[in-house]
C-alpha cells in the first residue's frame, strides 16, 4: 500500500480549510470484435480514467485517478462505471485514497455499477485510507443482469500502522445496494461516528482491527466457489468468513494492518478466479 505523504499533510492537515472540489468519472464499455472497448468516456474535476495497453486477454483494464491528490471534506467524487453486454471491464485505482481530517464537512463518495447481460464487471480499487478525524460517506449502487458477472471489493484501513497512525476519531457511513434484474438482492449499511478508535478495540466490532474489507461476487456459479474462497481465507492469520447463497458469495475480512488485508484480497481474488487489473497488484 502507499506510504508517500500529501503535502495536507505537511500543511499540518490545511483540509480543515474551504477545500471542496467536485468530480465525475463515467465510462460505458461495450464488446466490439471481440474485445471490450472504451465506447463512451466522461471526466471531470480531478477524476482520470487511463486504460492500460497490457491487460488480460478480451478485457479492457481502467485505472481511476484522483489528481486531486486525496479526498477532504466537502469534497463530491462520483464514480460511474457499465460493462454493456457481453464486455469484460476490470477496473481499479491507481493508488490508495486518503481520506483527510475535516473540521465538519463529509466527502460524499457516490459509486454506480451496471453489467448488462453476459458482461464481467469488477470494481476493485486499492484501500481507502481514513487519517483521524476523517469524515466521509459512501454510496454504492450495482445493477447486475442475471447472467452477468460482478465482483465487488472494497476495503478501508483506519490509518497507516507503518507510519505510526491511529484513527481516534471521525465519521465512516458507507451504504451498499445491489440489485440482479432489478431485485434487490443485497443491502448492508454500516455507520460508525464518533470515536471510531473506541468502536474498532470492542470485541463485537473489530477487536482492535484497524483494515477491513468486504468482497461480494454476483454470478451464476458463484455458489461454487465457497470452499475455494474458505480454503484462500484460511492460509491468512485474518479474521475472515465467506458465505453463498442465491447465485451471490459474499466474504468479509478484518486485519491489523493494509498489507495482510491486501494479500488475502489477492488470494481469493485467485479462488474466484478474477484477474485482477495490473495496478491493483503493484
């Protein structure tokens, strides 16, 4: 994971400021001669989208780039990505988000996904690193046909262990919605505000976990891979846990640190089998 420091940073957090910034990254995929090509691509504010010319076979990788330089409050990033029938996108960031500290104001983060029929759509990008006293909230909206694929992983370490940070404080309300045909098929939503260090050291939550992660993967044979997925986890000192049902394998992950966490993404990444886009790797 990155470890490089923001000049918020240097500027002893300057976030607490009027910074604001609105962005939009939109692509729409569709198969052409049999690859997936980029057919319609919008960006705006600080957001980038930059397609690699090496990636797996038929599958067209975007990397997402904030020039912005990281996320502060008041902040509006919307991310909107759709793999139009039968194409095959990977999409990843080009490095970890920071989050940082802001006097009042939360970033709003908005992510809308689409897979059209036969399509492989996955959403990976790199962890999102919340500095204390962050405050961001987080939508996410997928649209899977039902027999298209979607893999979908996001994960959050509150704060760098190998710098010495510790997240004390701040706001994280994250809201998932997943709908197969236009059912709703998975919610979950998670709030935690006020003193986050607190809540992560009580046993019932994290016990002390600072990264976490959650993986879902909507497919038709998605069921079957469980035991692929278990047998990954298990190889990692993580608390983990997957389960299947309905054409849906969901998998939640909790870990001391981002690196952990990030080498047992790859390892069930590997049991579902998902290419993961280059940049998501190094």
């Amino acid at each position: 994971m990155s470890v490089e420091v923001s000049p918020f940073e240097l500027a002893g957090a300057a976030a607490e400021g009027p910074v604001r910034t609105e962005g939009l990254a939109r692509l729409y995929a569709e198969r052409s001669a049999g690859q997936t090509i980029a057919r319609d691509v919008d960006e705006e504010g600080p957001l980038r989208l930059r397609f690699p010319r090496i990636a797996a076979p038929g599958t067209l990788e975007a990397v997402l780039v904030n020039t912005g330089g990281g996320i502060v409050g008041g902040d509006r990033l919307q991310f909107d990505i759709e793999a139009g029938e039968g194409a095959a996108v990977a999409v990843t960031s080009q490095a970890s988000e920071k989050i940082y500290r802001s006097a009042g104001k939360a970033a709003e983060i908005s992510v809308r996904l689409a897979a059209a029929a036969g399509a492989q759509l996955a959403w990976l990008p790199q962890e999102t690193i919340l500095f204390d006293r962050a405050r961001v909230t987080r939508s996410i909206d997928a649209e899977v046909a039902a027999n298209a694929s979607l893999t979908l992983c996001e994960s959050v370490v509150f704060g760098r262990v190998a710098m010495g940070e510790a997240v004390t404080n701040g706001l994280l309300k994250d809201r998932w919605h997943i709908r197969r045909d236009g059912k709703l098929i998975f919610a979950d939503a998670l709030t935690l505000d006020g003193s986050i260090g607190a809540i992560l050291a009580r046993p019932a939550t994290a016990a002390g976990a600072v990264a976490t992660a959650t993986l879902i993967q909507v497919a038709p044979d998605a069921q079957a891979k469980v035991d692929a997925v278990r047998t990954a986890l298990g190889a990692h000192t993580i608390e983990s846990g997957a389960s299947a049902f309905d054409g849906m394998l969901i998998v939640r992950m909790l870990a001391g640190d981002g690196l952990a966490l990030r080498a047992a993404i790859l390892d069930t990444l590997s049991a579902l089998g998902t290419v993961p886009p280059r940049a998501f790797l190094l």
